[in-house]
C-alpha cells in the first residue's frame, strides 16, 4: 500500500508549552519530500500558516530522516554480523554508530529549541494575542539563562 498525501514535519524553535514552528512537506510513504508551507504551532491541531517557509525547519526535517536512516543502516550492519566472529569490528561499529545516531536524532529536537527572540520573531510575522506572548516571557524568565533554555 502507498501512503502519500501531505503532512506536518520538522518540529523547531520550540518554546515548551507555548508554540513551536512545522512545515508542511508533501510526503510518500511518510517519507517528507517537497515543502508547502510552514506554521506556527500553538496546539496539536492548532497553528497559524506563516509568510515564508521556514527553512530551519526543512532542514531539521531532512536531517532527523537522514539520522533515522544511516541509524537503521548501523543497525543492519552490527546485527547482520553478528554470526561471524572475524565481523566483530563490523558489529561493535554497527551498534556504535545506530547509538550515536539516536544520541544526534535527541539531540536535533534539544538544540532547536527558540531563543526569547526568535519567539518574539515569530510572534511578530503573524497576529499572536497578547496572552501567548506573556506565557513566552514568563517561560523565559522562568528559565532564566538570558533567553535560552537550559538542557
């Protein structure tokens, strides 16, 4: 069966809670090809389509499959070894690389978290009510690291 149809990628500037940025990708299989648009998220089914794509988001959609893939590719490699005992480089490598690859996919969604103003940025590109743009600044004050959040 082939699933295609669009769909909503690429998680970035993500403030806790709040809003976070998507794009919208054509997709085949569920694999995202081509971007249509990008939104601003303040709920699951809830968001603001915004002026322009945003191309972190693209990228961060594209990299996170590229992590995916080369980690199932790791993965194959080790397990697929396993049986012969002159492989064992293959197989620790394998296993290694799919376990740094799930460290880099965590690590996609914990550094593109938005700054203060990168969420101000945004705000500012679509009519955001005064209510989200005071949960923002409290979130920020909360975190209390000069706009950025802390791991």
């Amino acid at each position: 069966m082939i699933v295609y149809g669009t769909r909503l990628f690429g998680e970035v500037d993500k403030v806790p809670g709040v809003l976070w940025v998507r794009t919208q990708f054509f997709h085949l299989n569920f694999l995202p090809l081509v971007p249509t648009a990008s939104y601003l998220m303040f709920g699951p089914e809830q968001g603001v389509q915004l002026p322009a794509i945003q191309w972190r988001s693209v990228l961060a959609c594209w990299g996170r499959v590229a992590i995916i893939l080369a980690g199932c590719g790791g993965l194959v490699a080790g397990l697929g070894s396993l049986g012969d005992p002159d492989n064992q480089p293959v197989v620790v490598g394998g296993l290694f690389f799919s376990a740094l690859c799930g460290v880099g996919f965590w690590l996609s969604y914990r550094l593109t978290r938005a700054t203060r103003e990168r969420a101000r940025e945004l705000c500012a590109m679509v009519d955001v009510d005064e209510n989200t743009k005071r949960q923002i600044e409290r979130h920020f004050e909360r975190a209390g690291h000069g706009g950025v959040e802390p791991f």
